[in-house]
C-alpha cells in the first residue's frame, strides 16, 4: 500500500445526492489516517436543496425552508477541506479546472456530480436560499390564487406535485397530462402505475394518458402562472391559471470541450439531453482520464438509474473506487506515466443497479410503493408505508446528517 498520509487533492463538482455522498466518504477519510488528503466541494449555490421534497415544499413554507441545508456547515471549521460557491467553466486538463469565478484548481481525482437541470422551480434555479424560497413562493402563491393547475409529466414527480397540489387545494381544478400510455417509469409493475391513477384519483386529480402537451416555443423550462390554453396532440385544449412541467431534463457539459479537444473525441452524447459518456466503474469514458468520476443524473446510464437514492449509490461507488486507487498509489505513478499507472491500476468496483424500489407519495395519507419487485399500488398497505417513511419529510431527516457543522459566516 502506498503512504496513504501524502498529500492528495479530490476536487467534487456539485453538492447534490451524488457529489455530497462521494465528498462526505472521501473527507472522512482525512480522520482514517490520510491526513495529507484535502477535499474541496465545488457548488454554484450557497446552499444544498432537498429537490426530492419539492412536491411537499411547494405547498409547505415551513418544510421549503427546511430543505435549503448551507455548505458551509457540510465540512468541519477548521478542516483541510473546503466548499467554494462558484460554477465550474472548464476542465482544462487531466489536472486541472477552471471556475467561473476565476480560480484555478489542482487535482488528483474529479468527481463530477454536476447533475442535470429538471425544469424549474422542480430544480430551484437560484443561487441563495432566499431566492430559491421567493422562486418556489411565487409558484406557491399562484397556486393559491388558480382556479385550475395543469401538471405535465407521469413521472414519480410528477405524480407527486399533482398529489399534493390536489390534497392540498381540493376545491381546485387538478389535471394530470401524460404522454405515455401509463403512469411511472415503465420499469415498474403496471400494479404501481394503476395504483396511482386510482389515487391520483381520490385526491381530485384528472389524469389524461397517451397525451402530449404542444408547449409553446417561447414556454421555456419552467412552470408558469398565468393562464394559458395548451394543446394536445389529440386536439384537446388544457385551459389553466398554472403550469407545472414535470418532464424534460438537460445535461451541461460544455466544461469537457477542451477535454474533447485533446482528445479528438465526444465525451458526451450529443442527442438528448446530453448525458456524459462513463464507463461501468463510473469513470469517464476515455482512457486519458481515469482519474475523472461522473456519478449521479450527468451521466448517460439509463433513466432508471437517475433517482435521488440511486445517485448517491453512484456517489458512494465512486468515492469507493477512487480510494483504491489512492491506496495503490496511482495519482502518484499517473503523474509521473500514464501508462504505468493505467498497466497497474486495480480492479475497480462497477455499478450495479440491482434495485427497482419506489416510494411516491400521492399527498399526505395516500401513495404507491414498488419494493423487491413486489408493486403495492391501490392497497392501503402502500399508503402506510409511504406515510411511514416518505410522506412526512420526504427523507430529509437523512440529508441533514450530511450538514452538521456550525454555519460559517464567511466562506471562500
């Protein structure tokens, strides 16, 4: 084993499920005797969002400011580590990026967990905690003022806003537009998606499949408040006072174009959304950068690896790996030959997504489950153990042990 005490720079880009779990393994390392090993969180917000509770955050004020959780309590004052609130431009180099705010940082590992844009506020856009609270506000008190909502997307979270949308304002007018021909991603039993509609339906919700909504050019990516009459593709017209997009998802990865130019290939897919090619072990998919991890939403493992829960698996899988590497030193012999390094590299763990397990609440007291491929759709089973475990904070409980530390007052 090589000396695990020297000095090793892990740069995370993105603080979200995946980077916060892959940061949290790898600095807690620092106190398991590598002690010259520095992380630094790299986050173009101030504060981590709970984007899992959205659907409750939207109707709650109280649980919304809960959900925004500071970096700068992530690592402990007076650490090697460091969080740094600014956007990743460019990776420059096998060692080397460049933020937006001017600096220039070394590393030894990259883990890009730099995610993907759902559309807004879903994916709170603001940089602040008080912004994103006026930005999920301003959708709040429009629902407040609507006589009817129009939710598009049957996803899980979609399934959730228009839930809680409707048990929360019963006297409005909720409609459910999806395009497939069920409900829920179709790796789960049909048993899960009849038993959300059947729910969706006790709570007021109006749900319209094998529908696609004809959005406007200029609709953008996010919800809007105001009314509008959308077409669908049957012809049917959707009159509403709001709009909430639960579909769409988009992939930056114009920092890699330098990367991309070294190499004289794509590494990203340039259909789509834009999702950043990896290889089974997590890592980038190019054997010039074996020292770079895409765990989480960034990366183009299909859409049935892209849940909350699943991404910080991912970032886990890739803290894991990136530790063996340190072990058999091979920062150390990449920077003096990268195929030495490569010739000599251990075998790495591959990810491996065994488990198709769901919970989606459908307001407060109802919900579906789908755990060991057994679906618990219209039974009142489901709604128990939703409420048990999901309902009442959609698991923030478990983010907020990422965050422990006092607050600082003044960061980098």
């Amino acid at each position: 084993m090589a000396d695990k005490s020297r000095d090793i720079s892990i740069v995370v880009v993105g603080g979200s499920y995946a980077g916060a779990a892959a940061a949290k393994k790898l600095s807690d390392l620092s106190k398991k005797g590598y002690t010259g090993l520095k992380v630094t969180l790299v986050d173009e917000k101030s504060h981590y969002f709970h984007a899992i509770g959205f659907p409750k955050s939207l109707v709650d004020a109280k649980y919304a400011a809960k959900s925004f959780l500071p970096f700068s309590a992530f690592f402990e004052t007076g650490s090697q580590h460091q969080f740094i609130n600014s956007r990743l431009k460019s990776i420059t180099d096998a060692h080397h990026l460049e933020l937006e705010n001017g600096q220039q940082l070394y590393y030894d590992y990259l883990v890009l967990a730099t995610g993907g844009k759902a559309p807004g506020p879903i994916n709170v856009s603001a940089t602040s905690k008080d912004e994103g609270l006026a930005e999920i506000e301003q959708l709040r008190a429009g629902l407040q003022d609507a006589n009817s909502v129009l939710v598009i997307g049957g996803g899980a979270v979609g399934v959730e806003v228009a839930g809680f949308v409707a048990a929360t304002f019963p006297q409005k007018k909720v409609t459910l537009v999806h395009s497939g021909k069920r409900l829920m991603p179709t790796n789960f039993r049909d048993g899960v998606s009849n038993g959300a509609v059947a729910k969706l339906g006790q709570v007021g919700v109006d749900v319209v499949l094998n529908e696609r909504v004809e959005l406007p050019s200029d609709f953008g990516h996010n919800a809007h408040v105001g009314h509008k009459v959308l077409r669908g593709t049957s012809g049917t017209e959707y009159p509403s006072d709001v709009q909430i997009l639960a579909v769409g998802f988009k992939v930056n990865s114009t920092f890699l174009e330098p990367l991309e130019t070294k190499t004289g290939s794509l590494l990203h897919i340039e259909d789509g959304p834009g999702f950043i090619r990896v290889r089974p072990t997590l890592q980038l998919d190019s054997d010039s950068f074996p020292n770079i991890f895409v765990p989480g939403d960034a990366n183009d493992l299909p859409m049935t690896a892209k849940y909350g829960f699943k991404a910080e698996m991912q970032g886990g899988t890739a803290a894991a790996n990136i530790k063996k590497l340190i072990d058999t030193g091979f920062d150390q012999m990449f920077n003096e030959s990268e195929d030495t390094a490569i010739a000599n590299a251990p075998p790495l763990g591959k990810w491996s997504d065994m488990v198709d397990a769901i919970l989606v609440p459908i307001g407060p007291e109802l919900g579906v489950v789908q755990m060991l491929k057994v679906a618990l759709g219209g039974s009142g089973i489901a709604n128990f153990i939703v409420r048990q475990i999901k309902s009442k904070d959609f698991m923030l409980w478990m983010r907020k042990g990422y965050f422990p530390y006092k607050q600082q007052t003044s960061g980098q």
